[in-house]
C-alpha cells in the first residue's frame, strides 16, 4: 500500500512538473519562436531542473511538438464532444462551431503567437499533429453534417471542404487580431468586456440567413 501511494505522489508531482514546464514553454517560444526559445530559461521559470525537461521531452523540438499538440488536443476534444451530439446536422453543425469559438476564446494571447509563428515557419509540427486530425478525423465529422443538411434541404448546396474552413478560418483570423490588437482604440472596441457573446451572436445570424433555407 506504501509502494502505491508513493507512485501515486510520484505520478503527480511528475504530472504537475510538465505542466509547469508546457506553460512556461508557451511563454518562451511566444515570445523568442522556436529558433530562440532556449530550454534553460523555460527551466529557470518553470523552477525545475534542465535535466529533467530532456528526461521528460528528449528535446527542445520534443517540447515544442508537445506545447502544440496540448492546446490542438484541447480543440479537438470539444469539436468532437459537439459532433457526436444527437439532434439535426444543422443544430449539430453549429454546436461545433460554438465549442470552437468558446475554447478559442479562452486561450491565451501566447497560443495565438505561437500558432502563427508556427504556420510562418512552414508548419512542420502543425503538419504533424494538427493536420492529420483534422482530415482524417474532424472534417469527415463535419462533412457529413453539411451534407445531410444539404439533403434535408436545410441549408444551401454548398462545397463542405471550402464551408468549413471559411468558417473556422475567420474564427482563427479573428482571435488572432487579439494580438496586433491589444491596447489599442479599435482592440478596446472590438475586445470588449463579455465581447464573445455579441460576436458569436452575429455570426450565427450570419449563417443562419446565409446558409439556412427557408422552410
């Protein structure tokens, strides 16, 4: 019993480090990009031992990788949780799109930064764990909503790939303004306290008149 509960306490200290590391890794390859992130300043803010970010990460692109993945998995998980909700393609559809512009919202401006320097860069590790998610799991997902919608005639004939990237893509683009934007007279505007109601609420209006038939 001694032996199990002292792997317990050793399971969580270990799990509680890497998230100390994840977020101060964030931080690191925001501000500096990957080419001048450096592990020991990660190590220094995360107040652990430089050894043991190579023990648990093997390397500075290791821990790289795993910052994306950690924030992509968490978007993946709520998009799926929507589209595997019952109820019509339409009301399913827009229930993705709702936990897409919830969780995007509750990200850090760092998360954007990195995103963008990673896309920049050539997108080598969004390649890698991003990608191959969304086209093998996310967008069939989708694809089939949009086209049971299309059947029942409750929305447009439109082109699913190009629906949803137009749709998640201005999301993205939107959030990311938050960055150029910050502190700024249009930012104070635009960002405003409680600004995600508004904002989602004007989007689906969007939708709703410019996708959805009338019945």
């Amino acid at each position: 019993m001694k032996n199990i509960k002292k792997i317990r306490k050793k399971t969580k200290e270990t799990s509680s480090s890497e998230e100390k590391v994840i977020a101060a890794a964030l931080d690191e390859f925001a501000l500096h990009g990957y080419a001048g992130a450096r592990v020991d300043r990660i190590a220094a803010k995360a107040k652990v031992n430089k050894a043991m970010i190579y023990y648990h990460f093997k390397s500075k692109e290791k821990l790289y990788e795993r910052t994306i993945k950690d924030n992509f998995d968490i978007i993946f998980q709520k998009v799926r949780e929507a589209a595997v909700t019952d109820g019509e393609p339409v009301e399913a559809l827009y229930a993705i799109i709702n936990n897409y512009l919830t969780v995007l919202d509750s990200f850090s401006i760092n998360i954007f930064q990195v995103f963008m320097r990673e896309v920049a860069g050539g997108g080598k590790i969004f390649k890698k764990t991003a990608l191959p998610v969304i086209s093998k799991t996310i967008f069939p997902l989708v694809k089939q909503l949009i086209e049971s919608a299309v059947e029942s005639k409750r929305i447009r004939d439109v082109n699913p790939l190009y629906t949803f990237f137009q749709v998640i893509g201005s999301i993205i683009f939107f959030n990311m303004l938050r960055i150029p934007m910050a502190g700024t007279d249009l930012g104070k505007i635009i960002f405003k306290e409680n600004y995600l109601n508004e904002y989602s609420d004007n989007l689906f209006k969007i939708l709703k008149y410019g996708l959805e038939l009338k019945r």
